[in-house]
C-alpha cells in the first residue's frame, strides 16, 4: 500500500472554505471510480498551509494510473485555478 499526502496553500483572494468543500466534493467520490484508490479525504489544514489530501493506493503504479487517470483530470479542472503551491510525499506501509 501506498500512502499519498499533500499539503496545499490557495490563492490569495480565494475563498479558502468554499475552495476546499469544491474540491473535496470532486476527489473524495473518485474513491471506488479508480482502480486501486482505496481511501482519500481532504480537509482544510492550519500553520501554514490552507488543506490537506491524504490518500491510500494499492501500488506505486496504482498512484502513478491515478495521476493520469480522465476522472482525475476533469475534477481537476473544477479547482486547478485555485491553488497556490504544495508539498507531497508518499510512502510504503
């Protein structure tokens, strides 16, 4: 299993809830919509930075689908102009 985590900072101007229930709202279904994507929540974060992904992948390769993947893609384009900058790491379990 993979574990997959982001931290984001949005845009200034940007309503920070609203943005983060949007986005929430488009991910968090993708959850038995794409092979090998187990669990993902999405939660608004503090100190520094605005919300957190957390996610769960069966491989390394089932992350790497999901990147690519068309649902990923199209619910992206709902908050890609959102965001600011990020910070991610996955790991191993």
């Amino acid at each position: 299993m993979v574990k997959h985590i982001v931290l984001y900072t949005l845009k200034e101007g940007v309503d920070k809830d609203q943005a983060v229930a949007i986005i929430k709202e488009q991910l968090e279904p993708l959850v038995g919509k794409i092979p090998g994507l187990i669990h993902m929540e999405i939660r608004r974060a503090y100190n520094g930075m605005d919300y957190a992904l957390y996610s769960e992948f069966e491989s390394k390769q089932a992350l790497t689908d999901y990147a690519g993947h068309p649902l990923h893609l199209a619910a992206k384009e709902h908050f890609w102009h959102f965001l600011d900058s990020r910070v991610a790491a996955d790991y191993e379990m």
